[in-house]
C-alpha cells in the first residue's frame, strides 16, 4: 500500500510539474520520440528508468496545454477530465452489462438521457457512450438502415433497390466510411451541393432525392452536420428536417463538433431544428474539454431500459 501510495504520488507529481509548465514547451511535439526501454522483457524494469521513460514521452508529445495552443478539435487536457480518467482506470468496470458494472452503466444512462433532453430529443429519447464520432455515426446510421430495410436479420443483401444516404459534401469522413462498413459502398453517398458558406443547398438536397428515387433506388437516411470538421459550417438543420420528413427519411445530425452549442445562451439557436433529428452524434471530447475518448450517439426513441428501471 506505501509503495503503490508512493509510486502513485510520483507519477501524479510528475504529470502535474509536466502540465505547471507547460507554457514554457512549445505547443507542436519537439522530439522524434523513440521507447529506449525494451516493450517486451521477461525481466522487471526498475523504477527509475520507467518514469524516465514516462517524462521523455511527455516531453516529446504535442503540448495542448500551452497557452498559446490553439484548439482546433484537440482541447487541453482539463483536471477533472483527468482524475476522471484516473478513477475509471482504478475501477476498470466494463460497461457491457448493468450486470458488470452497475453503477458506471446507470450512469452512462443517466447522462445520455439528460443530453439527448437537452438537445430536445423528447422523453423517450436516451443514448450511449461510444469511442469516438465516427462510431457513433456508424452507430445510427446502421439503426437506420436495419429499420428502413428491416435489415437486422436478414441483411440487405438482395434488396431490390439500392439503399442511399444523403449528406453534403462537407460531411465527414467518417459518413462514406460508414458506407462501406454498412454494405452500401462509398456509392451509397449521394453528395449533396453546398453553398457558398459550405451549408447544405436544401434545394439540391430535394432534388437529389428525387432523382435517386426516379433512378430505383432507395434513399432512407439524410446526415446534417453541425459543425462541420474544416469549415465548421451547421446545415440548415430545421429545412432539412422538413425535408426529411416529407420524404420519410431518417435525419442524423452529425453534431460531434457544434453540439456543444446546445450549452451557450447565445449559440443555442445556431442548432434550431436539431431537436427534430432521429439521431446525433455528439462528442465532448472537443468543445466540452473532456479527455479522449469520449462521444456519444443519442437517439430520438431509445429502447435501452430506462436509467430508472433495473
Ligand atoms: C471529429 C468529428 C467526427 C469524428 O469524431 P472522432 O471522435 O474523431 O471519431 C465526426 N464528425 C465530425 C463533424 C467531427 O468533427
């Protein structure tokens, strides 16, 4: 216990002094980092060259939490965020199953719940917690084939009509890879036009539908982006909702970015519409300084039981 405490107040002090000075490091990684300690050895290291190691690691890693850092989608490293991770490690739960981790799953839950509320996703809305933006995309967008072509099962191999998702040219790129991971192909994109500030052109969109259905095949899903990763632009997110609906398609709102938004007095209506999204991604590991990874896909109806319920 003594030696663990002491091994433990060693590690903490040396990333605290890491990160106390880090105004005095440049921002960009300064070293071409290689491990001088031997990755698999059958004898023990001692201590002293293992925190060697730790500190060239630090030293040689890019340094967001320098001052002058300028957070593109990379935000520093917070305090809580880090004791957070630290007190996960120490539990090391798997949030499979209430089952196997009872409280950390309740919690899961719980915050998804308050999220998708708060992004007016309604009362039968609910979500989880998953290891990044593209997995939460590839996440709804595999609910929302499944349910459009009653594919869970069976599989979509076979479909007399080739399925297809709509999303602007600004998507990201995680949207095409989902594509090819749902069996549709790259193809199954329809790369809708974008204005001049990189918005979905919802006129295009109308027209891409409609074409698409004239040619045989079966658009099912329309993905807005909310923040987009380059130009940071948000999709008409209320007109593409309508359109949505009219045409039956589910909405995903890819909001891993902006929807941190959701938050501000101000910014929040920058995300009209998105309350009427049958999916969204959202990621506080960008604009909610919350260390990676942490992204979550919340759900319009969500059949998860309820964080209430046992
Ligand atoms: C960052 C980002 C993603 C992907 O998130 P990861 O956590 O890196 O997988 C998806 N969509 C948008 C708009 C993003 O900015």
């Amino acid at each position: 216990m003594q030696q663990v405490g002491d091994l433990v107040h060693k590690v903490v002090s040396l990333m605290l002094d890491h990160l106390a000075n880090a105004a005095h490091r440049p921002p960009l990684p300064v070293a071409a980092y290689r491990p001088q300690l031997p990755l698999l050895t059958d004898s023990p290291i001692p201590e002293p060259p293992l925190l060697g190691e730790l500190k060239a690691l630090l030293e040689a890693s890019m340094n967001p939490a320098q001052p002058g850092y300028i957070g593109h989608m990379d935000s520093l490293p917070t305090t809580v965020s880090f004791l957070g991770d630290l007190a996960a490690s120490a539990i090391n739960n798997n949030l499979l199953s209430l089952e196997m981790s009872p409280a950390l799953s309740r919690l899961e839950q719980e915050l998804a719940s308050e999220l998708a509320r708060a992004f007016g996703l309604g009362q039968e809305s609910g979500g989880m917690l998953v290891s990044g933006g593209t997995l939460a995309n590839w996440h709804a967008l595999a609910v929302a084939r499944n349910r459009a072509f009653r594919a869970l099962h069976p599989g979509i191999v076979g479909l007399p009509q080739r399925p297809v998702i709509l999303a602007s040219g600004t998507a990201h790129a995680s949207i095409a890879k989902t594509a090819m991971l749902l069996g549709l192909g790259t193809q199954g994109v329809f790369p809708v036009a974008t204005d001049a500030n990189s918005r979905m052109d919802c006129t295009d969109l109308e027209r891409q539908v409609q074409q698409a259905t004239a040619d045989g095949r079966q658009p099912f899903a329309v993905v807005a982006t909310a923040g987009s990763t380059t130009p940071g632009s948000i999709d008409p997110l209320a007109e593409v909702a309508q359109i949505a609906r009219r045409h039956g398609l589910w909405l995903h709102v890819d909001a891993a970015y902006a929807g941190a938004l959701i938050f501000s007095d101000t910014g929040r209506q920058r995300l009209h519409g998105i309350e009427q999204a049958d999916s969204i991604t959202f990621n506080p590991q960008k604009c909610l300084y919350v260390a990676k990874t942490c992204a979550l896909v919340l759900y319009r109806t969500c059949a998860a039981p309820k964080a209430s319920s046992t």
